[in-house]
C-alpha cells in the first residue's frame, strides 16, 4: 500500500502521465486496472496493451 501511495503522490505533484501497473515475467502481457481508475487510465492502458499484442509472437 505504501507503494502505491508513493506513485499515486509523485503522478500528482509531479504532473506525470503515469501507465501501469504492468506485471512483468509472464507469459503473456498482462494489465491490471483498479477499481477507480479514471476514462483516461483506462484507454492509455488499452493503448499499451494493443501495443503488447501486437509485439507478442
């Protein structure tokens, strides 16, 4: 939780575009949404994950 914080503080005082959370050392790409995750988050996470199929063999 204390991670989290700490992201979702940085995205805001910083003014970034933060996309994630992305799970690394699977199979497949994986993305998760949470719940609350505003329009926004929802397309640039889509727009990742077209990206990741694409490059899957």
């Amino acid at each position: 939780e204390a991670g989290n914080i700490a992201y979702k503080l940085l995205q805001r005082l910083g003014g970034a575009e933060a996309i994630g959370p992305m799970l690394v050392g699977m199979d497949k790409p994986v993305h998760v949404l949470q719940r609350g995750d505003e329009v926004k988050d929802v397309v640039n996470l889509a727009s990742v994950a077209v990206v990741d199929a694409q490059d899957t063999r």
